[in-house]
C-alpha cells in the first residue's frame, strides 16, 4: 500500500536524524559524487525508513525550470504506435536521442481525451507526430508555449515542420511505373482519418481527409496516373495500420 503523506518523512527530517544539513541530504539524491559512499549509504537507510523517496519531481522542476523530459505526441492509439513499423523506428529514433542527451521519452496519444495530459505534462518540449490537421490537442499543446516541432504532417502554421514534399515523391515513383511500360495500377494508403476505416477510398473520403501525408501521397500518384474525370482511375484501398 502507497504510505500516506502525513506518514512520510521530509528532507529535513532525515537531516536531522543523520547529523547532517538538508544540503547533504538533497546531495544524497541529485548529486551522489559529492558524497562518501557510507555517508550516502547512510542517508538512504534513513531515508528508506522514513519513506522518503527524495525531493519531489514537481518541486525540481519549479527550481531548476526544466522537467529533462520530451513528449511525443502520437495521432492514434497508443498500443498502435508500436505495432506501426514506421512509428515503431520513429520513436526508437527520438528514443536514442534522448538517451545520448540525458532526458526522458514521455508518449502521448493526441485524442480529444488526452488534452488534459498535455496540459499538464511536465515536459520541455513537444513532438508532434503525425497529428490530423484539426486535432484539438495541437492547439492544447500549442498553448504551452514550450518548443514543439510537427513531423510528417505539413500543418499551415508557425509551428516547425520537418518532412519531405510527398506530392512530388508520389509523383516520382508513379511515373518511374509508367516509364517501366506499366498500365494498370492500384493504391494502397494508411488511414485517412482517426475513424478505424478499412476500404476503398472514393472522391468524399479523399477530400475530407484529415492527414495531409496521404492525401499529398495520393494527389501525386494521380497527377502521373490521371484523374479519369469524375472517379479514380485506379482502385485505392485504405488500411487502419501501415505494414
């Protein structure tokens, strides 16, 4: 059972248990090189006792001005961000980062219903990940006013972006088929929306998507292949995850 904060002990409690100043005591946590190893082995078994785990998270961050933590908001669900390949090496990516700096990875799923996660996050920064242009929680995130950076999803902002022209690598690689000799074709897109859909992709689908990636992926591929009037000229088929 988690003890109760009346049944805790305070920094300076262990202090004045051990002999020593609060200084010595908070060295013990954040700075354990300044101490002798039986000094610090001696503060801990206090503290230990007394169900002291150390100053607390909230309180550092308010004296230093950092949580050493990133946040990485992610568009879907989150058991998803591992079972998508492309999310999966993304986040192993910013992960390493993180690591060679020191810092801690927070993941955040950006649905309406996490908005209060984000609000509240003690966190330095944010990564947006793949969020839908009118996701509630860019905004929420926005308004932190902490660094953020959009991937993969060219959002009409200020907020930094980084990503590649896909409308024009779509483009490419469509009409590197064509040069091939190649007639027939057929799309194959992740989701369009948040909405767990699974089908063909019509003329609506497509204008009301809410990922730009896609969209622009599939704008390239039928500026090459050509439009046919009113209907595709290619069948496209949309899948909830990307394999």
């Amino acid at each position: 059972m988690k003890p109760s904060l009346k049944a805790r002990g305070t920094l300076m409690d262990v202090a004045k248990v051990v002999g020593v100043s609060h200084t010595t005591v908070s060295n013990a946590f954040n700075h354990p090189d300044q101490l002798s190893p039986k000094l610090r082995k001696k503060i801990m078994a206090a503290a230990r006792s007394m169900k002291y785990s150390g100053p607390h998270p909230t309180a550092r961050m308010l004296r230093t001005g950092y949580a050493r933590t990133i946040a990485v908001v992610w568009s879907d669900l989150l058991p998803r961000a591992f079972d998508d390949p492309a999310a999966s090496a993304f986040l192993s990516g910013v992960g390493e980062a993180c690591a060679e700096r020191g810092l801690g990875l927070l993941l955040v799923q950006g649905l309406e219903k996490s908005s209060s996660i984000i609000q509240t996050a003690a966190v330095d920064g944010f990564i947006l990940y793949s969020i839908p242009k009118d996701e509630a929680t860019l905004k929420v995130a926005a308004d932190r006013g902490l660094p953020m950076v959009v991937i993969d999803q060219g959002i009409q902002s200020k907020i930094p972006y980084i990503g590649i022209d896909d409308r024009a690598a779509a483009r490419a690689c469509a009409q590197h088929l064509k040069d091939l000799g190649h007639e027939k074709f057929a799309i194959m897109t992740f989701n369009l929306d948040v909405d767990g859909y699974t089908g063909f992709v019509d003329e609506m689908r497509l204008k009301k998507c809410r990922y730009t990636l896609p969209r622009d992926r599939i704008e390239g591929y039928l500026d090459v292949i050509g439009r046919g009037g009113s209907k595709f000229p290619v069948k496209i088929w949309e899948e909830v995850v990307s394999s």
